[in-house]
C-alpha cells in the first residue's frame, strides 16, 4: 500500500458503507432481523446452509488476505472474521436498544474501533498463541 492509513481508511469506507445500506434498504434491514434469519436457516438444508457460511470465510478471506500477508490486517481466521463482522451488522437490530439519538455516534466509534484494531502496521504482531 503505497499511502499510510489506506487500509484503515479502505475498511472505514466500507463499513460506513455496508450500516449505510442496511438503514436505507428495507428488505436488507428486514433479512437482518434475526427472527427471519432463524428462519431462513432452518429451512434450508443443512448442506445449503454450510456452503452460506463458507461462502461467508471465503468472501472476507479474499477481502483481508492480501492484508494479512502484508502484515497490516490482524491475523484472525476466515471464519472468525466473519462471524466478527455478521455480528458489528446485527447492531442494527438493537437500534432502538442502543439509543436512536446516539446510534450513529455510536456506529462511528465501533468502525473506529475495529480500524484501530484490525489494521496494524507490519512491526506490530498481534498473533494470539
């Protein structure tokens, strides 16, 4: 990455794009609620279901791979950054919880807080053994 930050800011833009998507699209908003995602994943078979996830891994796999061997993504697994990130959009779900008034605030300091932590520089290891 020839710019300093350009990963922070490419993974920034990107999440404020995805809450951005869901606030503006109601049948987005409406495939997040969990009640409809229970059922959706109960209905499909057991095969579909693990070919969803997977297709899950192996989108943020290829989304943060390049990073993670430059030494500027955290080293995590496939399946646990995706799972991380199918969680940061089930806050939308808890909206109202959260506090309308604060929400975006809210957002905006999560996105912030998962930049600082995801991307690091090449010197910092922040392998878990």
């Amino acid at each position: 990455f020839s710019k300093p930050g350009q990963p922070k800011e490419i993974l920034r833009k990107l999440l404020q794009y995805q809450f951005k998507v869901i606030e503006e699209k109601p049948l987005i908003k409406l495939m997040l609620d969990e009640g409809e995602i229970e059922t959706i994943m109960r209905r499909l078979p057991e095969e579909k279901r693990e070919k969803l996830i997977k297709s899950d891994d192996d989108f943020i796999s290829s989304l943060v791979g390049k990073w993670q061997q430059e030494g500027v993504f955290r080293k995590e697994s496939p399946e646990v950054l995706s799972s991380f990130f199918r969680a940061l959009f089930f806050l939308n779900l808890h909206k109202e919880g959260i506090g309308e008034e604060v929400y975006p605030e809210v957002i905006e300091l999560f996105i912030d807080m998962v930049c600082e932590s995801m991307i690091q520089g090449k010197d910092k290891n922040n392998d878990r053994s």
